[in-house]
C-alpha cells in the first residue's frame, strides 16, 4: 500500500495535536522554523542526515 507523504505527515500531525494537545504557538513555531529552515543554508546538511 502507497501512501502519499503529505498524507501521512498529516495524519500524524493530527493525532499528534489531539492526543499530546501543544500549544498553539509551539505548533506555529515548529512549522514556521521547518519552513524557514528547509529554505536556508543548512538544507543540504538536513537533507543528507535524513537520507
């Protein structure tokens, strides 16, 4: 069975901000720092720890 990434990064994410109940802004941060980060410099050196 092919599951899309997208879809489960969501589900995860759902049950993730259900189950643990963060705040708010510590969700918004996480996700603005993702972003802000996959566009930076250290997006090669991520890249390559993740594979």
């Amino acid at each position: 069975m092919d599951v899309p990434l997208w879809l489960a990064l969501a589900a995860v994410g759902y049950l993730g901000v259900k189950l643990i109940r963060p705040p708010l802004w510590l969700v918004l941060v996480l996700l603005l720092g993702g972003y802000l980060i996959a566009d930076s410099l250290l997006a090669p050196v991520i890249d390559t720890a993740v594979k």
